[in-house]
C-alpha cells in the first residue's frame, strides 16, 4: 500500500517534549553558562514573548472594557521579573498594565526590570484587593507571573498563598507565565487556579499536558543541539513569530 510523503511525515514527527522540574532547570543552566546567554537577556526575551501572546490571545479590539487595562501579578523571583517585562512591552502595546509586586526583590537584575516599569509611568499597587469584584470591573485580563517553576506548590506563604486565593475567584481570564502558580511542574492541579492562558517558556512542562485552555509556546530562540539533546521535537514555528499556539 503507497502512502503519500505527507502521510509518512505526519507518521514520523515525534510528539512535543514536555519537561520536569529537573529537566528545566538542567536547560536553563547549560543556556547560562555553556551557551552563554545572560539572566537579563533569557528574561527580556521570554517576557517580549509573553506580551506577544497576550496580544495574540487578547486583542485590544476584542478587549470588553472602555480602557484596556491589565493587571500584572508579580512574584519575587524570576518569574516576576518576567512579568514585569512583559507588562513594559504591553504598555508599548498600547494597553494600560498595572503591577502588583508585593514583594520585591533586592537582585539587582530585578530591581533594574522594576524601575524601567516605573520610568514609563505604568502604576504599582500598594496592595491587592481582597473584594474581587473590584479586580472583575477595573481589568480586562489579570497575567499570574508570580510562582515559576522552582517554586513548591505544597509550602507557598504569604502574601502569595492569599493571592492565589483571590484569583480562584476573579472571573476576568489569567493568563498564566511559564507554570501556572500553586501548581506542581510535574502534574496537573486538582486545586491551584484555573488559567484560561498558558504561555509555557521555552518549552512546555508536564503539568500543561492536561491543559484544556489556550496554549502559547515560546522556545522559538532555543539552540538546536540543546533541542536535540532533550529531545524536545519543538513545532516549526510560523514566519518570523517568537512563539506558536499549541
């Protein structure tokens, strides 16, 4: 029986990688200290990527209030951080992005990514409502960049553990960076937030296998023999596009 050469592609192409905690982290250290990338520079790409994705998930068109305001949740490590560029380049995007950065790192890398936000006048809350409500009428969109993957979901403290509680009941859509916060990076979350937008970095962990919602990948920067070596069978991506809907 012939088979047409799209047929015998499709039958050959290996099915995305998805990462575990430790598999993540062993890609992050070779990309800083074999290939040299710097944190800043790892950083800036990724929370470019995430504003992309906001403005291929959310367009300002589509957006169902008079402003088009976001709210940015940021965590102390670099997932944070990430947030806080990607916040930055949707306020070049023409949205209105505010911060919430409960607990700011004393890095200086972050510390610089903090400043830049403040230097192009995007406001920082002083504390996160507790009256939902209010979060649904001021925001079209909340982004959760506050747990990364190194995080445990099992000993999350205060002020996070409170805010995760906040945003299992916000009805506007959370837009998750990397791993949705309050979940495992190796399994899906019976009880952590439900994101109805996940834009993995670099490549997907194994929690998004069971994720039901939009999905963004960007990984599009990552070197090939890195991408060999684990195996990662990364999607071609589109044009000249930094990440690709999964």
């Amino acid at each position: 029986m012939n088979h047409s050469s799209a047929e015998v592609e499709a039958e050959t192409i290996e099915p995305l990688r998805y990462l575990s905690k430790v598999e993540a982290a062993a890609i992050e250290t070779e990309l800083l200290k074999d290939y040299r990338f710097g944190q800043q520079q790892l950083i800036e790409i990724w929370g470019h990527a995430c504003a992309i994705a906001i403005t291929k998930a959310y367009p300002l068109s589509s957006l169902g209030k008079k402003q088009p305001t976001v709210l940015v949740i940021c965590g102390p490590d670099q997932n944070g951080s990430i947030g806080l560029v990607c916040a930055r380049h949707l306020r070049i995007f023409e949205y209105e992005p505010t911060i919430y950065y409960p607990k700011r790192s004393s890095h200086s890398l972050h510390l610089d990514f903090a400043v830049q936000c403040e230097k192009m006048d995007i406001p920082f809350l002083s504390y996160l409502p507790t009256e939902v409500q209010l979060i649904n009428d001021a925001y079209n969109i909340v982004i959760d960049a506050i747990l990364g993957p190194e995080a445990d979901p099992a000993n999350v403290k205060e002020p996070y553990s409170g805010i995760l509680v906040t945003l299992k009941q916000v009805k506007v859509p959370i837009a998750s960076v990397d791993v949705p916060s309050g979940w495992d990076v190796e399994e899906a979350s019976q009880d952590g937030i439900t994101p109805d937008v996940l834009i993995s970095l670099t490549a997907p962990k194994k929690c998004a296998t069971s994720f039901s919602g939009k999905h963004f990948l960007a990984g599009r920067f990552l070197p090939y023999d890195i991408q060999r070596k684990y195996g990662l069978n990364l999607p071609e991506y589109p044009g000249t596009d930094c990440l690709i809907e999964l």
